[in-house]
C-alpha cells in the first residue's frame, strides 16, 4: 500500500527540484521533513508542503500508520516551459526559456 502526492507547474526548474528531492529519497517521514527543513534551498518548502501533503493522503485515504511510513519514491519531471523573449543588440532577440516543474512523492509503510 502507497500513497502519493503530485505538484504540478511548480515554477522552478527540475534540476534544481532533483538536489533536494535527492536528499530525502528512502528516508523516514520525520527525517525526510527535518531535512527539507533546514535546507536552504528554494525547492525545500514546496516539496516540504507536498510530503507532508502526501502524509495526509496516507494516514485519511488509505489509514496508514504515519509513524511508519518512509519515501519510497521521488522524483521531478518537467512541465510546460513558457517562453520570453529579451531585446539584444541591432533589433534581434533571445529567447529565455522559463522553466517548470512536476514533482511526485510516494510513501510506503515500513514493514
């Protein structure tokens, strides 16, 4: 039995998202919250909110023991990207890709 919780179009890129998320894979739910915490990092409070989200799920839809339960997986994927465009020199422009993201947790009990 898992549960999961998604964030989806979350305004950061997901290679900055996969550093903190790295940081909590298999780990117990009350380290896993420590450690995004005190990470100062921008990704470690909207991945805090999502796993403490996905202990909600756990405990109200599926009647999971929250003291057991661990990080089974998590992980990043991208979301659309929006498009900007920045004025150069002599007329031209670049295009400035601003990046998003979609992060899942799962969490398990241990047994």
């Amino acid at each position: 039995m898992e549960a999961r919780a998604y964030l989806r179009g979350l305004r950061i890129t997901p290679r900055k998202v996969k550093i903190v998320l790295d940081l909590i894979r298999n780990k117990p739910l009350g380290t896993a919250a420590a450690i995004l915490t005190h990470t100062p990092k921008a990704a470690s409070a909207p991945c805090l909110k999502l796993l403490k989200s996905a202990a909600a799920n756990a405990e109200n839809n599926h009647g999971m023991d929250v003291s057991k339960l661990y990080v089974k997986e998590c992980y990043v994927g991208p979301g659309p990207t929006m498009k900007r465009m920045m004025p150069r020199g002599r007329g031209s422009a670049d295009t400035i890709l601003k990046r998003t993201s979609q992060v899942t947790i799962v969490l398990a009990e241990k047994e």
